[in-house]
C-alpha cells in the first residue's frame, strides 16, 4: 500500500517534470514563508512601476491587508482574480505617497509569459490548528490550486479528502489569508481523482451542495482517467492548469442570492477548444453532447472566448431556440455576465458588457454596424437575426455609408444552441447569403443522421453534418451514465389487448388476413385503433394500479415524492384521457388491482393532482376543438389548487411548468405540486425536473423524439433509481424503436448492450445469476475465512446483487411474482449483516497493510460508502409497526409472527427495543396505548444516549437537548460554541479519554456529537 506522503511526493516529481512546467519549492513550509515569496513575485512582476525600489515592510503589510479584503470572501476572490481586463491588481499606497495598482496575475498570460508555476506541500498555515495542507500548485505565489490526497484504501475514497477540505474551510479557518485566493480544489485516493470549484462560502451548506459537482476528467474521446498521477499528466500541466482556471472557471451571479464558482466538465472543455480550433480555420463542425449536459452553458464560454482570444474573429453571436428566449434563459445569461462586473444590457453597449441584443431586433442592428467589440457578446433568436441583418442593410444604404459592406467582410462566428430547434438549413442559407464569411457551430443533444434524418425539399440539408459539417466532439447518453451524471432507464413494455384482442382487431381491418409476426400486425394499427373508451380506461387502470403507483410516484410516509408525464399522439387524444380520468375518479372507479399492504399508507387523498397542457401555437390545435374545453380545464386546475382562475393560456402553462418542476419551496409542501401532466409534445424537450421518475407512453415514437422524452426522467435526485417508461401500445415496435435510437445515439462501435434499457425478464435471470454468485463467493470465503481476495470477492459480490434486486422490485411485473421472491429476498437481512462484517474486517487488514498484497487491485469493485446500504428493500415505517404493535394484543398468531420477522430489518439496538416491548404487550391482559408505550421505550432511549454524553464529557443536559433538537444533518452543531465553554473536562483528562490532543477538541466534540445525534435521528424515525 503506498503512503499518503509517498502519493505526494510521486505527484511532485511528476509535476516537476519538464514538460509539465512546475517548479517544486521544497522551502515553502509555512504561510509566512508563502507570504515572503508572493512578495517577491510582486517585485519581478512590478519591477517597472515600482522603478526598482522592492516593496517595504510597511508596504508590504499593506498590501496583504488589501489581499485579505480582495479576497475576503471566495467569491470576492474570484472577482479580484478575473481582474480589469483580465489582470488581477491590488492597490498601494508607497510609504512616499505615490498610489500604484500592482499586477498580480494575468488571465490571459499563459505559459512563456510572466506568470510562474510553483508546487509546495506539507504547508502549515497560521491558524490556531495545526493543520497541513497537502498539495498546493501556486501562480504567481497565490495559492490557486489545492489538492487533498489519500491511499487507496481510504474508507469513503475521494470523499474523506473532500470532508478534510470542508473541515479546514469551516473550522480551522485554513482557507483565509493567502490561501483566500484559492480557486479550484482536487480530491484524490490514488485510484479516483476528482475536481471542483471552490464552493462560495465556508459553510457546511455550501460544501455539502457542491458534492453534486466532483467531476472525473475523461480525455477528448471520453476515455476515464482516474488514477491521480494520469490527472497530472492530462490535467494539471501548463498551460492547462492555468486555462482551466482563467478560461473554464466561470464566475456566476444572478444579482440576487446565487454566487458562486462554477468550473466546466472535461467534455465541455474539448468541445470548447475544438470550435476555437475549428473557428481559426473557417471551419464550422457540431458538438453532440447529451440531454442534460449543460449544452447552453458550454455554447456561452465558447462564445465568450472567441469574442475575447481568437485571432482572425470580428464577431461572436450565440443563436437561441426562440421559445427557450423567455425571462428564464435571460436570467440564466444574467447570471454569466458578472465575469466583467455588469449585467446584460441592449443596444449601444459600454466597452466592458458582456452581453448585447436580447431585447429587439432595432438594438441587435445598432449593435452590428458598430465597431468591432471583443467584449461584446451578441445573444440573439433567428428571427430577430434575420431581421435585423436587413434592417442592417437598409440604414446603411439610407445612410450612403459602407457599414453594412464592412460587416459582410468580417469573420462572425455563430455558436447555435439546439442546433435544429433554433435554425433551419433555409434560414441559414439565407444569413450565410448576407454574411458570406460567416461560420457557423451547432450544439445538439440529438444529432440527425441518415438513419433519422429529416424530410426536407429540394437541396436543404436533412443531416446534422450537411447543415453545420462535421461531429467535433461527442459526450452521449452513455458517457453520461458512465460518468453518474444521469441515471439509466427501465423499460415496460405493456400491450392494453390481448393476442386474440389485438388478431380480432386485425381481420377486421385487413380482409381476415392476420400476419403471423407481431411486428406486421401492430404495422397495421394506426392510432385510430386506441381513440376509444375502453383503451383509455383500461390505460388508466394500468397506470394507477394499487402496487403500481405506489413505486412510480415512490410514496414515503403515505404521500408521493414523485412525478410523471404522460405523452400520447394528439390533443384530442389528450382531453380525452384528462375527461375519463375525471370521470373515473368522480365516481371512485379510478385505482385499481390488489389493494395497499398494511405497510404501504395512502394518507394523500388528493392523489393524484392532475394537469394536461399542449402547444400554444394554433396550427397545431385540433380544428375541431373549442375555446370552451380549454377554458373549463384550466377552471379545473384552479379549483385544484385554490387559485384565481386562469384566463391567459400562456400563464396556465407556465404555472404548470413550475408546479411539476418542484423547484420552487411553495410547490413542494401542502399538496402544491403536480403528480401527473398530461402532454402531446410539450415539454419532452428541454423541461428539466429531477423529481419526474416515470413516462407514460401513448403513442410511439423513436430516434431523437424518444430519447429526448426519455431523458425527462434520468435526471439524479434522492432516493431515485432509474428513469421508468411505460409504454402502452405495439410493445414489439416500440421494443425495436428503442433498441434502434439507444444504438444510433451511444456512438459506440461496440458495448450498444450497456445503453439498452432491460426488460424483467433480462433483470429477473441477473438477479437469480447474481444470487448464485453471491452463494458461491461466500461458500469460497467460508473454505478459506481469512483470505482477503476472498473476503473482497463475497463483498462485491452482495453489491451486486443488491443493486439487481432493488432494480427488479421497480417493475411491475415483480408484483404478480412476489410471493416466489419473498424467501430469496429475506435473506438479504442475513446477507447484508454479515457483509457490513466482512467490510470492517477488511478496513481492519488494509489500516494493517501487508505490503504483499495488491490492495488497489483487490478493493476496486468495493463500495465502503453506498446508498444501496442505507436504504433497505422493503421499507418497514413507523405507521407500519405501530399497526403490527396493535396486533399483538389479539390471538393472532400469525400478526405476532410478522412483527416479530419485520422487527429483523431493524437495527440491531432499534430490533432489541422492539423485541421488550413485544413481550410487555403480549404480557399485558388489558388493552393498553402500544403508540404510547413505544413513544416512551424510544424517548429513554434517546435520554439514557444524551445522559451518557453528559456525565462522559460534563455537559450540561439541557444545552444537549437544545442541540438534539435542532440538529440536522447538513447543518453546523446549534450551540456548540456554547456546550465547549461549559465542558468541565481539563486538558490531561480529555486528552486521556479521547486519545486525541486538547487542540483539537473542538473537531473532536463535534463528530462526537454528530455521531450521537445521527444515531438519535435513527430512534426518532421509529416514532
């Protein structure tokens, strides 16, 4: 096993190498020592202004009195660090008088400039803890980069670096001073190595939000590299490491509430530097990067960096679909603006704004016949483009000047965001007509091919690559998965009629000619076939099926945590399914199928909360269709939730964006969000929401229809496995459609399978397989007990199967075969205990490290931190048990025996106090209050753990409880500061009982006390 300090010291020497460009200062051992050298790089970098006099004690104090308010804040730093026109200056008065502006760091001078490149470690900052950093890269003698490593053995991996990171940010303060300029952080075990941006307060809420953004780094054909000393290499060398903070590193403010850093992915960098390479040639080409990739955002910093740093280029303008041009995206463009300090702005433009031309056609005019501006972005739709080049023309003829002659000579780079949603062939034939020296980049999720491509007349181009040239960069779906940036997809195939049904259905409208293949038969059904009641009603049966629902929606507690969309092909089709919904559930005919189990409540009696919208554009309503059907579904949706009616089409959807959305705090509590839309095409394309789990499919579709539907519900949330589709006609063409679109879009020569969504059967024959494997590796692990490869192998092993298992349960085919999978599955509890064994065994071998094992080889299909492990397969709540505790007190033997089977799930404490209080209500002979009685069985419990803590530590109990009781997790212990003054424990005596030294007793009392409270929140979830 390789050492902490030896992972370090290889990391240097790589760093050091040549070619990499860092020089290593095996000197700089303390923040003083950093100070002193960031002073001298003041002096060479100032020498002219300066005029050869260096800096004096007293200027110097200065000057780092300066630095810590520039950089007082992480976002303030950020600022700072962007600089005037890129330059990073702190202001000084000389001891003489004189006031300077010092250069400190240019953006822009990457590599053969002025900037240097200096790598120290083991630095000791001057804080009251004695704390070391491990890794720090330093430019121009500011801290920018930061790296914490660990050994590959390391329990939670990469994460035990990141908790070591917020703890120096939060508690010891480590990030102040010289290091408040530090931009970027890198994490690492050896093995996994991630980076991010550096969140935007020292808070554990900034920190804990920002561990949705540890990006792994994949080389430009998506290939993974992992191991830390490869990240190095590819990453970390100049002048990469100084582009990705200057040129990748964006600064975020929506002039509100959000500041922050934002660093982009590995694909969105090669995208980036591949338009800018192709935009020196005159070239255009597309960038295919997935669903949910952050397209726009990659499309804004490759305008913005042509526009500031391509030679050869007069203009940028970024095209924009024109329904994505609303308040949103506008606010989204706002927030990027702060790089230079200012908002978004229209028309004539100062020099430092970022963005132009929003607002009307008339100002994007006066915008292109000015002068050239290379701080000017033009953000802009077609329509207004293309208006405002020939009122462009216009003026100027009017004018008698060239202006418009000039603009037409200049090289305008066009960065298109969905690239065929915002510009056709013809309207960019058009524009290329006008602008002839333009060239042009689109970015699409879902690119069209020969196999999808469009029905375009005459010359238009019907293929991605014959309207903008060729694939530059590509991140799929795939990559996507790969790198858990989405979740995968389940698929139901489900057919409303039966064989003979569906070959009655058939003779009639085929002259009683019936092909023996499925696929052939389902050729001939058009959608007129499912206009009818009773494949409706028999949909929505379907769809809120008892067993069903209950895990599409994930209900928690009685109440869902989930939503869906349900898409199928017309409108009148739509209004139809809303009406029967209505209708069946007026007359309490909607749910069906086998009732709830006991531990599965349904106490949300407005379930489900429905909506249906549609297109606003009127050539694509139904001819046949009134005013009046839409006016009474939006008085529906009003009475729904308790509002003023809807009058205005436009508001009824967008409220009902923001209902299903969920991302607004009123629309998460009180039964103000949707459960269910009902849609045709609206928002199967660019609507983002995590909490939409399932599609339900009433239509069919393929290629880039499917899987941008498809991709509405893979986005990650909490507790949510898979995006689930339900399809509900022509299972076998929609089988192959599916196959087909996942095939086209992995663009992969190979490994098409990974993509594919599985069916049950495919997930039922993994699970019994994963089983047999599991039962296999333990037996090899019993013959030989104390064989690490052995042990690892048993482990891995149940991971696997536990992650099939939980992935079979979702189907609700699982349903109709459950009592065949009860005994397999009870025996999880018995597997997963002695698991949990195995794995503290093995961090028992790794922390003693023979030097003759291959840790890295034996550990890396091992999970030592896992959600799998946190949430069981069968839920057993709190509202269950107290119905099974009520039980106990009749002569119901085969009640008493559930409890007693339910209670094994618990934790072994939790299980004990369940076990005693059995007995005491078995035992009673009159009915006594079991909720009671378990309610004070669990607040001793919770007691008996904060006495514990008062008498060992000399706290005082009532500020105990105060703390238990607001505690949460994600939050700072309330009242610490307070519980450390009233500790009674002296140095000799606390150092004695932790074994750890009295400076660090405050690290020390708070993952005491989190570890306590965590296990108090366990005991309140039983009450």
């Amino acid at each position: 096993m390789t050492s902490e300090l030896d992972i370090e010291n290889h990391l240097i020497q790589i760093l050091s190498e040549q070619e990499n460009q860092w020089r290593y200062r095996p000197d700089l051992t303390s923040e003083a020592a950093l100070w002193e050298n960031f002073r001298g790089h003041l002096n060479r970098l100032n020498l002219a202004i300066l005029e050869g006099e260096v800096l004096t004690d007293i200027e110097f104090n200065r000057v780092r009195a300066e630095f810590g308010r520039l950089t007082s804040t992480p976002f303030s730093a950020a600022q700072w660090l962007r600089g005037e026109n890129g330059v990073a200056q702190i202001g000084l008065e000389r001891e003489n008088g004189d006031q300077l502006s010092l250069e400190a760091f240019r953006n822009r001078d990457v590599a053969g400039g002025t900037s240097s490149y200096e790598v120290v470690h083991q630095v000791v900052p001057d804080t009251d803890h004695k704390t070391r950093g491990d890794v720090s890269l330093l430019m121009n003698g500011i801290p920018i980069i930061h790296m914490e490593l660990k050994n590959e053995s390391a329990k939670d991996g990469f994460m035990q670096a990141f908790d070591q990171i917020k703890r120096y940010a939060i508690e010891d303060g480590f990030f102040n001073g010289i290091y408040g300029a530090t931009q970027l952080f890198i994490i690492s075990n050896k093995v996994d190595t991630r980076y991010f941006a550096r969140p935007s307060q020292n808070t554990v809420e900034a920190y804990d939000r920002m561990k949705k953004f540890l990006f792994n780094w994949r080389k430009a054909d998506n290939t993974p590299v992992p191991d830390l000393f490869d990240f190095a290499r590819e990453v970390l060398k100049i002048p990469g490491a100084h582009e990705l903070i200057s040129q990748y590193t964006i600064l975020v403010d929506d002039q509100k509430s959000q500041k922050y850093l934002m660093v982009l992915r590995p694909y969105q960098i090669h995208a980036i530097k591949k338009i800018r390479e192709q935009a020196g040639k005159h070239e255009g080409g597309y960038i295919w990067h997935a669903t949910g990739s952050g397209k726009t955002i990659t499309s804004f910093v490759a305008t913005k960096l042509l526009a500031q740093n391509s030679v050869g280029v007069d203009r940028t303008v970024m095209v924009v679909d024109r329904t994505d041009l609303d308040a949103q995206t506008q606010d989204e463009f706002t927030k990027f603006a702060s790089e230079f300090h200012t908002g978004q702005t229209s028309g004539n433009s100062v020099s430092n704004t970022l963005i132009v031309g929003i607002k009307n056609q008339r100002e994007l005019r006066d915008s292109l016949l000015s002068k050239k501006n290379n701080n000017t972005i033009l953000v802009t739709t077609i329509q207004k483009l293309s208006a405002a080049i020939r009122a462009a023309q216009k003026e100027s003829e009017a004018e008698g000047t060239n202006r418009f002659e000039k603009l037409r000579k200049e090289h305008i780079v066009f960065i298109v965001d969905e690239a065929h949603r915002a510009v056709s062939d013809e309207e960019m034939k058009h524009i290329k007509k006008e602008l002839p020296q333009s060239t042009w980049f689109g970015l699409t999720g879902t690119p069209i091919f020969e196999q999808n491509k469009k029905q375009e007349n005459g010359a238009y181009a019907r293929t991605t690559e014959v309207q903008y040239g060729p694939l530059l960069h590509a991140y799929t779906t795939k990559n996507a998965m790969d790198d858990e940036a989405v979740l995968g997809f389940n698929v139901e195939y489900h057919s409303l009629l039966t064989d003979g049904e569906q070959e009655e259905l058939i003779s009639r409208i085929n002259d009683d000619v019936v092909p023996e293949e499925k696929l052939a038969q389902e050729d001939l059904m058009t959608s007129e076939v499912y206009e009818n009641d009773q494949h409706i009603t028999a949909l929505l049966h379907k769809i809120f099926d008892y067993q069903s629902f209950y895990k599409k929606f994930k209900f928690e507690k009685g109440m869902p945590t989930m939503s869906a969309i349900l898409t199928t092909h017309s409108i009148k089709q739509a209004k139809a399914i809303y009406a029967k919904l209505q209708e069946l559930r007026a007359e309490d005919k909607l749910f069906s199928g086998r009732p709830l189990k006991d531990h599965q409540p349904m106490l949300d009696t407005a379930f489900p909360r429905v909506a249906i919208t549609f297109s606003s554009n009127p050539n694509q309503l139904d001819k046949n269709e009134t005013d009046e059907v839409l006016a009474q579904i939006m008085a529906d949706y009003s009475l729904q939730f308790g509002t003023h009616p809807y009058q205005d089409e436009k508001l009824y959807n967008q409220n009902i964006n923001k209902r299903l959305a969920r991302k607004e705090k009123q629309y998460q509590k009180d039964g103000q969000w949707l459960d269910l839309v009902i849609v045709v095409d609206r928002l199967l394309t660019g609507f983002d929401s995590p909490t939409i789990q399932t599609l339900y499919v009433d239509r069919e579709m393929n290629y880039q229809k499917l899987l941008q539907a498809f991709s509405r519900t893979n986005r990650i949330y909490p507790g949510k496995e898979s995006g689930t589709i339900v399809t509900f006609r022509k299972p076998e063409t929609m089988k192959e459609n599916v196959e087909k679109t996942f095939i086209l879009f992995s663009n992969e020569k190979r490994k098409e399978e990974v993509l594919l969504p599985k069916e049950y059967c495919v997930v039922k024959e993994d699970f019994f397989t994963d089983r047999d494997n599991y039962q296999q590796a333990a037996q090899a692990r019993a013959e030989n007990p104390h064989d690490v490869k052995a042990i690892a192998a048993q482990v891995a092993a149940f991971q696997k199967l536990e992650k099939t298992a939980k992935a079979l349960k979702s189907y609700d085919a699982y349903e109709e075969e459950e009592d065949a999978f009860k005994p397999m599955l009870e025996e999880f509890t018995q597997y997963r205990g002695e698991v949990e064994n195995l794995k503290a065994s093995l961090k028992e071998l790794v922390d003693e490290d023979d030097a003759g094992i291959d840790w890295e080889d034996i550990l890396s299909d091992i999970r030592f931190s896992s959600d799998l492990s946190a949430n069981r397969l069968d839920q057993v709540d709190s509202y269950f048990i107290n119905q099974l505790l009520k039980r106990l007190q009749s002569d119901d033997s085969e009640s008493k025996a559930q409890f007693y089977r339910e209670i094994e799930k618990k934790a072994p404490a939790i299980k004990a106090m369940y076990e005693g209080l059995g007995q005491q209500i078995e035992a009673e002979e009159n009915e006594v209050d079991v909720v009671e009685l378990k309610n004070e069985a669990i607040q001793a419990q919770i007691t008996a753990l904060l006495l514990d803590l008062s008498d060992t530590y000399g706290f005082k109990l009532d500020s105990l409880r105060m703390a238990e009781r607001e505690y949460h997790a994600d939050k700072p212990i309330p009242y610490l500061n307070q519980m450390m003054d009233e500790m009674n424990l002296d140095k000799a005596s606390f150092e004695a009982l932790t074994g750890e030294k009295y400076r660090r007793r405050t690290t020390v009392i708070n993952e005491k006390l989190k570890s306590i409270f965590e296990i108090i929140q366990t005991w309140k979830e039983e009450l």
